[in-house]
C-alpha cells in the first residue's frame, strides 16, 4: 500500500477524465506533484482545478483514470487505504470551512478527535495550542469563535486545523483569496517557513501571481481539459499557449515579476514578451 517515501511523488495523477452529465472537465490529465515542492496549480475560471483537487482526495469520484496518494490509491474501495490518506493530507479550502459554532481551539481538535478518539483531552488542547501558534496565531485566539476573527486570522486558523495531524502532503484552494496585498504576502511566507521546517508537500491552488514568483517550485497549468505544462516558472511563462501568454506577460505579471526580481536580485530574471 505503501512504499519508501523518497523514491515516489507525492501525488501522480494518470489519465484523469471527470465529467458533469455532459459537460467534459478533464479528460486525458496526468500529474506528478513531487515530495517536498510547492506546487502551484493555476487556470481559467471552469478548467477544474477545484475539482481536481477534490479528485485526488477522494472527494470527487472521477469518470476514468488512476490517482495514486503517497503510495496509495486514492480511487481504491479500500478503508484502509481511504483511512491513511485521509491521516497523512491537510486541507486548507477556500472558504476556510471552520465550524463557526466552535472555537478555534476545537476546531483545530476535530481531525485529532477523529483520527485519534483516545487522546486525552489535555494532549488534545496542547496540540491545538501547538497548531494555532505554527500558524501564526497568538495563544488568545485559541478560544475565540471564527467570527471573532479576521479574515486572515481565520485562514491561519483554517491552516493550523489542516496542520493538526501532522500531515507530510497539504492542500490549499486559494489561500490568499480575499486577503490584502500584506497578509496575503505574510500567509506565503509563512507557508514557505512551513515547508522548510516541517518538509511539506504542498498542492497549492492560486490565481495570485505573487504568490506564484514568491513561493511555486513549479507551476501547473490546466486547459484545454488537461495540464498543458508543469514546470519552473521561468519555462511556464515562455510555454507557447494563448491562455499561458496572456495570463504571465499581462501587467499584473508584469508587476509581479518586477517585485519577486527587486526581492531576489541574485536569480535569472525570467524572459518578458
């Protein structure tokens, strides 16, 4: 079921075709995502990128195709398969999806409760107090309620929750959605700290481009019902596609390109249009 974790990717996708009635999502997607990169997964509006995420977690069942999770099948009718994927992914969704009847501190303690029922309830609040700091909370907000919260805060607080198992592989949809230019700057540099410390795999779901130049190993570029590209993304942006040209040599790329270079004045400036 399982395998060494350093000789396989994190997540291969293969032949992927996903269907609503008669509208055509995916069909023919391949994937690799490998262990220890950020990779960040972009397209237009309706190419599917929340709906392949949902796919690789078991959420969506596809029409056709094979998606493997950490060694494991992630199509596979097996619970205990099932069981160790969901033990070893974190999930940060759009919205944030918290409980908004419960704090944050118990919301972080939904997975540890789940997964591991005979935790001490001492053990459990720990952890969660844990979390929460991890994510860049203050110890304060464990017993807020998420309406108590900032936006960002609750995105911090939606990540220390997918953090709560210690997972190796997480998943992020649009994390910086919603967020002014400064905390959406704080919550990458944060996720990259994260990474580093904690050797994530991160899926990562984003229409921001600076997040994209700040933190993406790779990016993955889904049209056309596929992936058209996965790459570093100085060889993205010369990838010969009318959606790829006109999303990475528009003006916001343009500035986004200009602010990563000012910051990393040692690296190979990409090639501009």
């Amino acid at each position: 079921m399982t395998d060494d974790p350093n000789k396989r990717d994190a997540i291969t996708v293969h032949g992927l075709a996903t269907r609503f009635g008669e509208q055509v999502v995916h069909d023919g997607l391949d994937l690799q995502v490998r262990r220890g990169e950020i990779l960040g997964v972009v397209g237009g509006s309706g190419s599917g990128k929340s709906v392949l995420m949902r796919s690789i977690l078991g959420l969506q069942r596809p029409a056709a195709g094979r998606i493997e999770v950490l060694g494991s099948d992630a199509l596979s009718d097996d619970p205990d398969q099932r069981l160790y994927i969901e033990r070893h992914t974190g999930v940060l969704f759009q919205d944030g999806a918290l409980f908004s009847s419960l704090s944050v501190g118990e919301n972080v303690q939904v997975p540890l409760k789940e997964h591991h029922p005979d935790l001490p309830e001492s053990w459990r609040y720990e952890l969660a107090l844990l979390k929460v700091k991890l994510a860049g909370l203050p110890a304060d907000a464990l017993d807020k309620l998420p309406s108590q919260l900032s936006g960002g805060m609750r995105k911090r607080a939606g990540l220390a929750r997918a953090l709560a198992l210690d997972p190796p592989l997480l998943f992020l949809d649009e994390p910086t959605a919603g967020l002014d230019p400064i905390g959406a700057a704080a919550f990458d540099r944060l996720l990259s700290t994260l990474r580093e410390a904690l050797g994530l795999t991160v899926f990562l779901i984003t229409h921001d481009l600076d997040t994209l130049y700040a933190i993406c190993d790779r990016v993955a570029v889904l049209a056309d019902r596929k992936v058209v590209i996965t790459a570093p993304l100085a060889e993205v942006e010369r990838f010969d596609h009318p959606w790829v040209q006109e999303y990475f040599h528009g003006p916001r790329a343009r500035a986004a390109r200009v602010a990563h270079d000012s910051h990393h004045p040692a690296s190979t400036p990409a090639e501009t249009d």
